[in-house]
C-alpha cells in the first residue's frame, strides 16, 4: 500500500516525491505518462552527444535561498548567466532593452540619465495598467513596443498584447544600464551534470517507486494507495467539466550543425520576423565542450502539450471554477498546470516545498492514511 500516488515526475511532483519519502518516511508512487522523469525540464543527449532540453530551454534562476538550497542536494552547479539578443531591423541587440540597445538601435551615445529621459519622451501615460501592452508603453513607449514586443507576443500567445495580463510581459524588464542579462536573480546556475541526473538523485531512494509510461486514469482503480497528489492539468483531473483550459504548446525543432558555433548568445529572439520566436543554443547553457553544435527552434502552435497557462481575465474566471473544486477535494494540486500559474521553476519548487508543510500541518491534525482513496 502506498501513502501517496504522486501522478507527473517533474519538479512538483518530485519535490514532494522525495521530501514526503525522506523527511516523513512516506511510500511514494510517483508515475508519469512520458517515458521519462524530469517533467519539462528534461535534458538527455541528442544522437551527435550535445546536451540538449527536450522542451525547450531551461535556465535555472531563483532568489530563494530555500530553493537553491534545497537542489544543491541533489546537484552541483555550474554559474550561467543567460543572455539574450533581439534580432531585429537588420541588427542583434540586448533585450531586456536596456542603454546598448538603445544607443545602438538610433545610433546614440545616451548616458544612463539621458536614457532616462528618453524613455520619459517616449513613455506613455497609462493611468492603470492591466495589459501586457499597458505595461510596455507605459515604460519606453509605442516605437519600442511594436519593434520588441508586439510580433513576438503574437506569435507566442496568437493573442494581442492588449488581450493579455500585464504579468507576461512584465516579466521581462527595462534597464538604464547597461547590464545585458536576462535574469538578475541572486542564484543564477545549471544543474552541472544537467536535470535529468538531478532528478535521478531526487528520486534515488527506497520508499519510492517509479512508473513511466502511465497514464494515472490506468491506475487508480487498480493500485492501492491513501492520498494523491496531482501535477497535470488541473482541468483533465476533473473531466474537463466546466470545458477546456486553454494552454498553449510549441513546436521544437532541433538541429545540429558540423560547426562549433552558431549564435552570439545563449538565444536569440525574433519579434518580427519568421514562424519562430527564438533559437536557443545549447553549449551556452551548459557550458558543453563539442566540435558540433545543437539549437532549438520554437514555433508556438495551439495544438499539442500544454506548455504554458495562458494569463488573461477569462481564463482565471474559469480557473476559479477548478480551483474551487480542487479545494473540496481529498488531492493535491501543485505545480504549473495543476494550479494554472505560469511559474518557473523555483517557483514550482517553492509551492511544492510550501504544500510539504500544508500536508505536515494537516496530518499532524488527523494521521495520513485513515481512508482508502483507491
Ligand atoms: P511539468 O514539468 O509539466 O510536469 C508535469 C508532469 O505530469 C509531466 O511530466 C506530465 O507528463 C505528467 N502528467 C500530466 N498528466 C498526466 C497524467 N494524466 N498521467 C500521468 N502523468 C501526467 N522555467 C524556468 O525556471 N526557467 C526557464 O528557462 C524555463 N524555460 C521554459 C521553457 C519552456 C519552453 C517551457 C514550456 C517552460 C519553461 N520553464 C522554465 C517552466 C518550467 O518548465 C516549469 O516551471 C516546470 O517544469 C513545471 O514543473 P511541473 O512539475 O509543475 O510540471
Ligand atoms: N516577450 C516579447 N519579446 C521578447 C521577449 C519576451 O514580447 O523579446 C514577451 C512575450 O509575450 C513573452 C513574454 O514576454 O511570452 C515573457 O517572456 P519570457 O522570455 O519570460 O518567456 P518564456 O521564457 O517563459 O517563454
């Protein structure tokens, strides 16, 4: 008998996994229906040996202590600070836009204040910002927003800016500087011997069981366990009973050149022009010495694996609506598609760590296990 099911392996999922069998002595089954653990953060070796991240790049930033603490467990680390440029009018340039952006976009010599200033000319006066437009103009203004944010929000979300939450592209900040990362965050490194070997170590313990390849609705009725935690789409657990969540997916296109470089930097984005919002070389992330280099291509489409939670008023309505549910209800729900939070990856750590207290706190209240689920 297990004490809990644990249905997807990514890191809400394995967090729990391993907290719920190592500090509370837990029997963990934890299963997953891809044939692997690691969620979306899965890397492996492509067919030339290049280090490569199945869904997408994954560069690992957090300011919580506790987080990075936390995963040091599992994992050395390599220092990375990602950067990113912004192919566009003919030229690269730094986004976040920041004074080198500006400077080499209309061909200037702003200082830091003149920038300043400039943005101030050009802002627009917003009165409340609600959109993911609102935020942008209000900042550095119209010019600066169609060229770095308009084209590529629509690709990525096939959504004007103004139709979504001033949070998605707020995520993305302006600089006076010239400080050309994309992450200011105080702990900013790649698991050393990538994600994969630190979700094996996470999951390397006796109370816990891994089965891939499955799907939980195969399982439920048949294996026998006290308490489920659930970390796939929130609307899927509940039958899709007040209709379908939207999500969006992307398309990865991979490719290896007989080069050891591609790119300048770790990605490059393109707002305005081609099917792909940007390419991603892999070597930067990992710091991978190889004669060949591997890139990926995204082509965010519709159809296919949610990705990412869309973030607008009318989806958190609906949402609302799970949620609702999920809180009557004897399971848990963590992780991005399980609470519909558009979350990195600390932050899905984060949640999973907080749910680990919820779930002391409540047993300390009446023992796991009274009754059965399955
Ligand atoms: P997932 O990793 O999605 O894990 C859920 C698991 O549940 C999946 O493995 C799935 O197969 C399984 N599952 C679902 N339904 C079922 C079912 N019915 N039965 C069995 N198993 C099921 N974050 C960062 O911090 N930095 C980045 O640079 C970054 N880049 C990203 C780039 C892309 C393209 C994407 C899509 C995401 C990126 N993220 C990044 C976000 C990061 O992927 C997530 O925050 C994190 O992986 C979410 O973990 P999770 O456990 O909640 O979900
Ligand atoms: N964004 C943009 N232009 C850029 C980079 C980002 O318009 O060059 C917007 C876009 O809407 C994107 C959001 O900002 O979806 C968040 O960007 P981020 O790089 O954080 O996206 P993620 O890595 O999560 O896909």
């Amino acid at each position: 008998m297990f004490d809990y099911l644990i249905v997807g392996a990514g890191f809400a999922g394995s967090v729990l996994a391993e907290r719920l069998a190592s500090v509370e002595n837990k029997k963990i089954l934890i299963i997953d229906k891809r044939n692997h653990i690691g969620g979306n953060a899965y890397d492996h070796y492509d067919n030339e040996g290049i280090l490569v991240h199945k869904y997408g790049p994954h560069i690992f930033h957090t300011n919580s202590k506790e987080v990075f603490d936390y995963l040091s467990k599992f994992t050395e680390w390599r220092h990375y600070q990602h950067k990113v440029l912004a192919d566009l009018d003919g030229q690269q340039v730094p986004i976040p836009i920041n004074l080198t952006t500006i400077n080499t976009l209309y061909n200037l010599q702003l200082s830091s204040t003149e920038l300043e200033d400039f943005f101030a000319s050009k802002a627009e006066d917003v009165q409340q910002v609600r959109t993911s437009e609102d935020v942008v103009v209000k900042a550095v203004g119209r010019d600066l927003y169609n060229k770095f944010f308009r084209g590529y929000t629509q690709k990525q979300w096939d959504l004007d800016p103004s139709d979504l939450d001033a949070s998605v592209t707020a995520r993305v900040p302006t600089r006076h500087n010239k400080d050309d990362r994309y992450f200011t965050d105080t702990y900013q490194s790649m698991p050393l011997r990538g994600y994969t070997r630190m979700f094996e170590k996470m999951l390397d313990h006796p109370n816990i069981k891994i089965m891939l390849n499955t799907n939980y609705h195969e399982i439920t009725g048949s294996l026998p366990f006290k308490k489920m935690i659930f970390t796939g789409p929130v609307d899927e657990y509940f039958d899709y009973c007040y209709g379908k969540l939207p999500y969006r997916s992307i398309n990865f296109k991979f490719e290896t050149l007989d080069q050891p470089q591609f790119q300048k930097t770790g990605t490059v984005n393109f707002p305005n022009d081609y099917a792909f919002t940007r390419i991603t070389e892999f070597k930067y992330l990992t710091g991978q010495k190889h004669h060949k280099t591997s890139l990926v291509y995204e082509f965010p489409t519709a159809e296919g694996d949610p990705y990412y939670p869309i973030p607008r008023p009318e989806n958190a309505e609906l949402y609302r609506k799970y949620k609702a549910l999920a809180d009557t209800s004897e399971t848990y729900f963590v992780g991005r598609l399980a609470t519909y939070k558009y979350y990195n990856m600390d932050q899905v750590v984060a949640q999973a760590l907080h749910t680990l207290k919820k779930i002391q706190a409540e047993t300390a209240k009446k023992p796991v296990g009274d009754e059965l689920t399955a």
